[in-house]
C-alpha cells in the first residue's frame, strides 16, 4: 500500500510538473507581431476556404463559375442545406437579378462597410495592423476601413448593434482571439451576399503561418437564425512589405451603376 501512495504521488507530482511547464511556456510564447516595419497583408482566396468537418460556406454555383479574370458576378449555389429559407429566398432574387444582367454589389464595390465577417473579403488592397496594450486597429487600405478591437475586456451587456460591431480579443500564445457581437443586419458574410441577422456571432483566430510569410485567420459564424448550424472557414493573407498608403474609394466613380456618390457640378 504504500509502495502505491508513494507512485501514485510520484505520477502525480510529474503530471503537475508537466502541466505547469505548459502553461508557463504558453504564457512565455511571443505574441504574433502583425504591425511592425510597415507590414500589410493581402487576402489570398477571394471567398472563404472550407473546414473539414464544419459546414460548408456558401460557394459558386457550378453551372455559373466566377471568372474574376471577367466581367461577371457571382452566383450562389442556393443547394447549400445549412441556409435559413429566408436567407435562401433573397440570394434567390439576387442570382436573378446577376443572371438577368444587373450588377452584383458587394461592401468593396460600393465602397460600404464591410463588416464581420465581410471585412476578410476586401482583396486586392493590404490590410494593415496597429497593436499596442489595450487595442488592435485593423485597416483595410481600399478605402481606409478600420475595425477596432478592445482587449482582455468582457463584451458590453447590450452592444448597440453597429456596422463591425463590438470585438474584443485576447492572445492566446501566439493567435489573436477575437470574438464580435453587436454587428447590424445590413453587411453580409461574403462576396455571394449572403445575408444575417443581428444574431450574428463571429470568432475569429489570427496566426502567422510559413514562417511568417503568410497570416491565417479561422473564423467560426454562428447566426442560429440563418444558418441550421455554426460553420467554420479560413481566410489566408501573403505579407507585402510596404508602408500604409491612403487611398479613397467613392470620389468621382463613374465606372457602371455602383450606386456611389457622385457630386452634381465641380467644386471648382
């Protein structure tokens, strides 16, 4: 018997040992550097990369491929079994309308917006970040967008609901945590313009991939009344070493019907 306290303890002694080596190495991890020498990051897929064994996002419909390299937009394939009949009855009238000969409008293309998840997106133009203690301030340089998310803080009571919402984040070893509520109901999730609710719940995990050259950022959604079940998804970003331009979006925009805001005589 006391050959067997004496192991058992021993067992016990080195378990706790291990665990406490974890948890002071997790502590002692660096935390991912996302802002420093003038870094941005440019989303690689121009939709959401699925997860085994989630739900799959919404993605083309086959007989209707998005050819980014033409002048088409996309459509939705409505087959997908996690949608909501309402969300499903709106990206209905919104392939219609593409296939008919209309425009497809996204946030970037009307300069509105984004949102979360929307935000990650936004291709083309880098996104840059901004850390310090207290916040992380992310920006899309497309049209100077910025998400602000608050650190090591609980969420409000009863967020006011707003166009990115309340985030806020922690680090977990080397990812960025960030969880957002509050988000209003005119954004969507995607370029397929699937739409929400202001029951939207978004989860996002940021890391630095492939010796840091990449960023990658898996984000759960979860909108229990538009989607049957949460879904997960992946969005990578390449580096692009280059100092954070300012750029406009809506200034004299005359390219096609984007509903952008257009002065009616010169200033000047």
């Amino acid at each position: 018997m006391a050959a067997y306290l004496r192991e058992t303890l021993l067992r016990s002694g080195v378990l706790a040992g291990l665990i406490c080596t974890a948890v002071s190495a997790e502590a002692q991890a660096p935390l991912p550097d996302l802002s420093s020498n003038g870094v941005g990051w440019i989303a690689i897929n121009r939709d959401f990369v699925a997860v085994p064994g989630s739900p799959r996002p919404v993605a083309d419909d086959p007989a209707h491929l998005y050819l980014p390299s033409k002048p088409t937009f996309r459509v939705a394939d409505l087959t997908n079994p996690n949608l909501k009949p309402w969300a499903r009855d709106i990206m209905r009238r919104e392939n219609e309308k593409v296939l008919a000969g209309g425009i497809g409008y996204t946030a970037r293309s009307i300069c509105m917006p984004g949102g979360v998840p929307g935000f990650m997106m936004f291709v083309e133009a880098p996104v840059y970040f901004i850390q310090s203690p207290r916040q992380v301030v992310m920006i899309y340089v497309g049209d100077e967008q910025v998400r602000h998310v608050y650190l090591d803080m609980p969420h409000s009571e009863n967020p006011t609901p707003s166009w990115y919402g309340e985030s806020v984040g922690h680090y977990e070893g080397d990812t960025l945590v960030i969880d957002t509520i509050g988000l209003n109901d005119r954004t969507t999730i995607d370029n397929f313009r699937t739409p929400h609710t202001d029951k939207l719940h978004v989860v996002e995990r940021w890391r630095l991939v492939n010796g840091g050259k990449q960023l990658e950022v898996l984000i759960r959604i979860d909108d229990p009344d538009t989607f049957y079940q949460p879904w997960s998804a992946i969005q990578r970003y390449r580096r692009l070493q280059r100092a954070l331009p300012e750029e406009v979006c809506a200034e004299n925009n005359t390219h096609g019907d984007y509903l952008l805001p257009i002065a009616a005589k010169a200033d000047f």
